[in-house]
C-alpha cells in the first residue's frame, strides 16, 4: 500500500540522486576554432574531443561536463568566456587558448578564483617568471623550442646562421632563446613585417648573406610563404631550422615537397616509441581519417589526462583546490610526450627532441623523430618565480 | 651590396608590385567607376586561390585551373552583386564598407565549412618549380618570373582596353562623370556589370597565381586588401593607369624599406637602436610613401575624377 511517507522517502532519495548527478566535474574550455589561430585551435579541439572520447566523458571516473565556447582567438572575448565560466558555470578546470596573449589575459581572474588553468599550449614567459602562480600549469615555456633548436645548430656545428622573426613582442624573445644557445655567429638577424606576403627581398639578403644554415621562427602563414618562396628562390642549398610550430603536420599539408629535410624542434613527436603516444597516435588517425596529429592536438589531450589523474589522486574531492593543484604538480598520468616533472614554477622539465621532414612508408610527408637535443630540460625563467 | 644585389632587389620590388596591381586594378575600376567600395574583393582572390588549387591539384594542370578559377570567380561575384552589392550602389560608403564587410566574415566562414579551417596545398607548377640563371650570379625563380610576365601582360591589356575600345571609352566616361555619362544614353548599368566581372576576373587571376608562392589560408583576402587599398589612394581612385604606377611604387618602396633600410641604419646608428628602428620603418614605409603623395596631391597621382 502506498503511504506518504513513501512519497517523501521516495523524493528525498530522488532528489539526493539528481544532486548527486548535477555535481559533475565542469570543465571550462575556450576553444580557439576560428580567428587567427583557427587551424591550431582545430587541432587542439580534436585532442580534446579524442581525450574526452577515451576517457568516456570522465574524469577519474567522475561524471565530468565539458563547456566547450569558441572565443575567437580574441584575448578580450576570451576574458568574457572566463567570467562566464567561473560566475555561472564554476568550473573546476580551465584549458583551451592557443595564443600567450589570450592565456595572458585570462590568468588573473581564473588565479584569483583558484581554477586550475592548464594550459593546452601557450608558456608565456611571464607565467615562468615574475607572474608564477600555483594554478598555472604549462606544456613547454615558449623559449625553450628555440633554445633546442640552437643547441642543435651548435651540435650541427653551424658557424654562421641567418635568423629571422616577425617584429612583435614574440618574435623577439622566439629569437632570443635561440641565441642564448646558439654559440656561432649570426649574419644577420632579420624582423619582417607581421602578416607579411612577400619575401623575395629578405630571400635576397639570405642569399648574399650566404649562412650555413637559417632558422626562421615564422608562425602560421608567414611560414608557408617563406618556405615556398626561399625553396623556389633556389636556397634549398642551406638548411632550414625551425621551432616545432613551423614545421608541424599543418604546415606540412599546405607546403607540400618544399618541406623535404626541414630540421625542427619539439617537446612531442608522433612518432615516439612509447605505449601512450603510440595508443594516442593510432587512436586519433583512426579517428581523424588517417591524419597525423600536430603537437596542438597532443598537448590538449594531455591537458585533458592531467585533469583526469588529478581528479582521481583528490579522491574526487575536487572543494579542496589546493589540493588539485598539489595533484596537477605531480603528474600521475602517462603523458604522451614521456616522463616529466614540474619544476617550481610548475613549467615541465622535459625533453626535446629533433625531427625532420621525410616522407613516411605511403609516401606522405611527415616528422620524422631524429633524436634527443635536451635531456631534462628547463626554462630560464624558473629562477624569477617565488613559488 | 654589389650591383647585382640592388638588380634582384628591383626586380623583387617589381614583381611584388605587380602582384598588388592585380588586385588593385580591379578594386580601383570598381570603386572609380560604381563610386562602390568592395571590401569582398578579397573575397574573391581568397576564392581564385582556393578553386585554382583545388582544381589544379585534382586535374593536374595549372593553367587549366586559373582558368577555372577565374570563370568560377566571375560566378561568385555575379551572385555577390545581385545578393548584395545591387542594393549598395545609391547608398553611402559606410553603408558599403560594412556590407562587403559582412560578405567576407560569411566567405572565411563559407571556405572554413567547404575546406577546414587549415591553409591548404597550392603546388607550383612542376615545370616552374626551380631557379632560372638569370645571370651568372642570381639565380630567379622561374615562376617569379612567368608573374612578372602575367602582371606585365594584364597592365598593357587593361590600357589597350580601357584607352582604345568602346567599352574602354564608356568606362572612363562612367568614371569621369558618372551622370553626365547617363545622360549621353551610357547604359551604366551594363558597363557596371561588366566592370564588377573585370575586377573579380582579376582578383581570381591574383589570387590564383599567388597561391604557389603564398599561403592558401582563410583571411588572405583581408591581408592583401591593405597594400592594395594603399595602391589605389596613391595611384588616385578609379585610375588604371594610377594604380599601375602606384603599384610598382609600393612594391619598389616596400621592398627597398626591408632589403636596404635595416643595413643602413645599421652602418649609421648605434646597434640596439638600428635594431629596433630599422624593421619599424620598414614597415610603413609604403603608408610614409601614401602621406607624402596625399600631402602633394590630395587626390592622387592619377584622379579619375578631374
């Protein structure tokens, strides 16, 4: 016989569940799937979507929710996306800008609200620094490809370089981690014009200049036009060195045979002989119609693992942030990229690695993993951070 | 810096300017003639570039493929005047800076949907690919070269058309004095469709033949646009003949900013300095050109409009 009682019983059960289930874990991403950094963005939402996809759609087996709003690559939109996130969603993680600006202008607030901001790319040298805080998480600083990159000229035994950046802020210190390694002499050192076309005349100065070798630190775009117009220039002669971004998988697809030889520096390739990379590499080409992943998809499942160990080292109690971002400093998860560790300003100490462009066993262009440049390596910056 | 340095360097400045005339002719013919400001003109060199690699990549030949590139182009622009741009030409120019505005964040998005938000391949024809010893010290590319050609050849075409053909003659007619051509019984109507078709033929032709030596990406329309809207306030609105010239100007300004002015500065000032200074200049040299010509002649080199 049915009696009220059962009908409060029955209610308060119910409502015990649906409070239960409406406290899943919130994730805040800012997805950066057009603007400027649209083809990156699309990458790292794939990783995304791959980790979620893995992970069942938890975290340390929570039930997780996973926010997912473009901002355009716009560092103002980007702050909006975070306010709303953390006044009406409160979020418990944070990831997703691909631009240091973006990550830059969305720190504060999400430091002062105590959220776990694990970055899916940008190292902005102001977080390493003077500007460390314990709920920033980086995937490399931005210097240290450079740095790779000009240990490996020196190992190459390059004794004049050319080397040449967009006149911006980052253009500058990319070319500055390159020469606070690199030990030989530069013959020029060549700022061009941001979203610049054409490149015949810095081609010309390349060639008269006649280097060993050119390292070019020329995102998106810029890149693929220097590369094809210096190829087609007849410069194929003296190599080519680059940091990671500018010879990744995309760049790849758009630049075609040019890029054959092309040296490159990365914390991650796809071709890393390790169970996880190799589980992540087959799983996302199943996924993504054969298409080799770049190092922006590989970082943003990593940050989405980050999030998921820790969730699982709190024990789910998530109340304690303190104590998340205590777990989120000793990773516990097999990144893709191999062992690593947080130094004190919670940037990894990790390896670097050298890769050439060479064409796989179908006959596409691809990295290929040449060897180790930095064991264990860190930033320059770690020494401004109190933490 | 040898003789033959400063050659290659005229040269690069010829070719790059150029390379903007094409855009900029079509730009200045429909912006003098229609009194209408397209900012989708780059728009369709986005598209030219994008069907020329498209079909230049499943078909094999180049030359096929710019030609598709342009025939398809006219397509789009023919669908973007009837949608859109009819309704603009009474209006003001803020009314048709932001229409033509919204038509290029709806193409980005349109290409992003049809192709992904990546630049794709756009390959260099295979017989064009390396190097030709222009002389026995430089080395050029071939395929710079065939653009110079290409620029050369559109610049002599556009003058025998605008300056010695009926149509031509109607053209400049509508550009000088637009009712006073209607008057005269111009159908204006009809030179205006077939100006809007001109300029995006010419749009596609640039953006199909700059796609090999440049990226294929969405927004390259946006950053071609600037260098080209420079070009024709310098060469004076409306003017063929002016875009032309101002053209070469800015490729020869821009180029001899960036290959010349960082080493000069270089021998002259201390090297923190010439550091900082010399890529800034570089860069706007070709707006310091523009300041310089509009003080002289408010109108421009060439006005259209006496």
């Amino acid at each position: 016989m049915f009696k009220p009682k059962h009908a409060v019983l029955a209610a308060v059960l119910c409502s015990a569940l649906v409070a239960q289930a409406a406290d899943p874990v919130k994730v805040g991403i800012a997805l950066d799937i057009s603007g400027p950094f649209a083809a990156a963005g699309a990458e790292a939402r794939d990783g995304f979507d791959l980790a979620i996809e893995t992970l069942g759609g938890k975290l340390g087996g929570q039930p997780a929710e996973f926010l997912k709003t473009d901002f355009a690559g716009n560092p103002e939109q980007a702050n909006q996306l975070v306010t709303r996130y953390l006044q009406r969603d409160k979020i418990d993680f944070f990831t997703g800008p691909i631009a240091s600006n973006s990550a830059l202008a969305v720190g504060p607030a999400l430091f002062a609200a105590k959220v776990p901001f694990i970055s899916s790319n940008p190292g902005p040298s102001q977080f390493a620094g003077k500007q460390c805080n314990p709920f920033f998480f980086g995937q490399y600083q931005n210097d240290t490809y450079d740095e790779a990159a000009g240990k490996f000229a020196n190992e190459k035994g390059y004794k004049n370089m050319v080397i040449i950046a967009p006149n911006y802020p980052a253009g500058k210190d990319h070319l500055n981690g390159f020469k606070r390694i690199y030990s030989g002499a530069l013959k020029d050192e060549i700022y061009t014009k941001v979203g610049q076309i054409d490149y015949a005349a810095e081609i010309a100065q390349i060639r008269a200049a006649k280097p060993d070798a050119v390292f070019f630190f020329l995102p998106g775009g810029m890149g693929i036009n220097f590369i094809k117009q210096y190829i087609g220039g007849g410069l194929k002669e003296i190599p080519l060195v680059a940091p990671g971004f500018s010879a990744d998988q995309d760049v790849i697809q758009a630049v075609g045979e040019p890029m054959l030889g092309l040296y490159n520096t990365a914390h991650w390739t796809h071709d890393l002989p390790l169970p996880a990379n190799t589980a992540f590499v087959s799983a996302f080409r199943k996924k993504y119609d054969g298409r080799y992943p770049t190092v922006y998809a590989a970082m943003a499942y990593d940050a989405i693992m980050a999030m998921d160990a820790a969730v699982r080292d709190v024990g789910g109690k998530l109340d304690d942030r303190a104590a998340v971002a205590k777990a989120l400093a000793k990773p516990s998860f097999k990144s893709v990229r191999g062992e690593f560790s947080y130094g004190a300003n919670n940037y990894p100490v990790q390896n670097y690695y050298l890769r050439v462009v060479e064409k796989d066993a179908e006959g596409k262009l691809t990295n290929k993993l040449v060897g180790t440049v930095m064991e264990k390596h860190q930033d320059a910056y770690v020494g401004e951070c109190a933490l | 810096m040898d003789a033959i340095f400063i050659f290659e360097q005229l040269l690069n400045g010829l070719g790059y300017g150029l390379m903007l005339f094409l855009l900029a002719a079509g730009l200045t013919l429909v912006f003098g003639i229609m009194d209408t400001m397209n900012l989708a003109h780059g728009s369709l060199y986005m598209a030219g570039a994008y069907i020329a690699a498209k079909v230049h990549e499943s078909s094999g030949s180049f030359l096929g493929a710019v030609l598709v590139a342009i025939v398809a182009t006219i397509l789009i622009a023919a669908l973007i005047e009837w949608l859109v741009v009819r309704r603009l030409y009474s209006r003001d120019h803020l009314a048709q800076v932001l229409a033509t505005f919204g038509v290029i964040l709806i193409a980005d998005d349109l290409v992003k949907a049809i192709w992904g938000p990546s630049p794709i391949m756009a390959p260099t024809p295979a017989a064009l690919t390396g190097p030709v010893q222009l002389l026995a010290e430089l080395p050029y590319p071939a395929y710079r070269l065939v653009l110079l050609g290409v620029g050369l050849a559109v610049a002599l075409g556009l003058y025998l058309l605008v300056n010695h053909t009926r149509m031509g003659m109607l053209v400049r007619a509508g550009a000088s004095n637009r009712s006073m051509a209607e008057f005269m019984g111009v159908r204006v109507g009809r030179v205006f469709s077939f100006v809007f078709a001109l300029g995006a033929a010419l749009a596609a032709l640039a953006g199909a033949l700059m796609g090999p030596i440049g990226a294929v990406q969405i927004g390259m329309g946006e950053a071609i646009l600037i260098p080209a809207l420079v070009v024709i306030v310098i060469g004076g609105i409306g003017s063929v003949r002016g875009a032309f010239v101002a053209a070469l100007l800015v490729g020869l300004v821009d180029t001899a900013g960036r290959a010349f002015l960082p080493p000069m500065l270089r021998a002259v000032l201390p090297p923190s300095l010439a550091a900082d200074l010399g890529p800034a200049l570089a860069g706007i040299a070709m707006y310091v050109l523009m300041a310089a010509v509009l003080t002289l002649k408010p109108a421009g080199l060439f006005p259209a409009r006496a």
